[in-house]
C-alpha cells in the first residue's frame, strides 16, 4: 500500500472526526456537531507548531495523527514533540499504516529540531501499548489529567 502523509485540509475534518469516534473510548467522547472541529481545527491552524496529519492511499483517509511542536527550558532546552490522536482506519490495522505514521511523526520531529518525541496513551489501549513498545517508545512517567470545564 502506497501512503501519502500530508497536512490534513478543513475538508478532512469529518473524515478525521469519523475515525476518532470509531472506537470505543471515541464513540463515547465525540459528538455529531462538527462546528467545534471546524473551529477547533482553524484554531490549529493559526498556531504554527500544531499540526493535523493525514495519511492517504488511493485518495482515501486511511490514518490520521497530531503532531504539536513545544519549546521549553527542561533538558537542555530541549524541544519536544507531542503526538496524539492516533488512528489508523479500523479495517486497515495490522498493514504497517501505524508503523509508517509513527515514522512520519519522528521524521517530521527530527526536521522541526525536536530532540524528544512524546505521547499519550489511554491507560485501557494495553494492544497501542504493545505497539509503542515495539517501536522502541518507553512508558516513563505517569500521566494526571483534570477536567477543567463541561
């Protein structure tokens, strides 16, 4: 399979949001107004190191990441990426399209100057844990999150 790693356009979204609700943790946290995507991905738009990835084979959507961009003081000063909101289309998983996307993210993190590439994973996901492990990512810290508005 031929894959095309792009920076997704405004025209991407439902087919984006349609991938993140398909599973279970997204079936429960995603809605059917896409007036909050179309806004939060403008939003992402004007901020230079947030980026919305697209992976496509045949002129379909197959897959699909974020990759945000963040300077700091910690380690040397180091700069670090941030990689959420992986999916890979339901139909597709075990082709290789998650080990060629991760690639495209740590490519893209190394020509951005990132020393460090970074992600989150729901404690629940143990087979994404397993892929992770498998491309060499270590589970170093524990994570905390805090719901700040309804």
């Amino acid at each position: 399979m031929t894959l095309l790693w792009r920076e997704a356009l405004r025209y991407d979204v439902p087919v984006i949001v349609a991938m993140l609700a398909d599973d279970v943790l997204g079936k429960a946290r995603e809605d059917t107004d896409p007036d909050p995507y179309f806004a939060a991905f403008d939003a992402m738009r004007m901020e230079g190191g947030n980026h919305l990835i697209v992976g496509e084979s045949e002129g379909r959507i197959v897959a699909t990441y974020q990759l945000t961009f963040i300077s700091g003081l910690s380690l040397k000063a180091s700069r670090r990426a941030q990689v959420e909101s992986v999916r890979v289309d339901g139909e597709l998983r075990g082709q290789g399209i998650g080990v060629a996307l991760m690639a495209d993210a740590e490519a893209r993190a190394r020509d951005a100057g990132c020393s460090l590439i970074q992600l989150t994973s729901n404690a629940s996901r143990d087979r994404a844990h397993d892929f992770y492990r498998g491309l060499g990512y270590e589970a170093s810290h524990v994570g905390f999150k805090k719901v700040l508005c309804a």
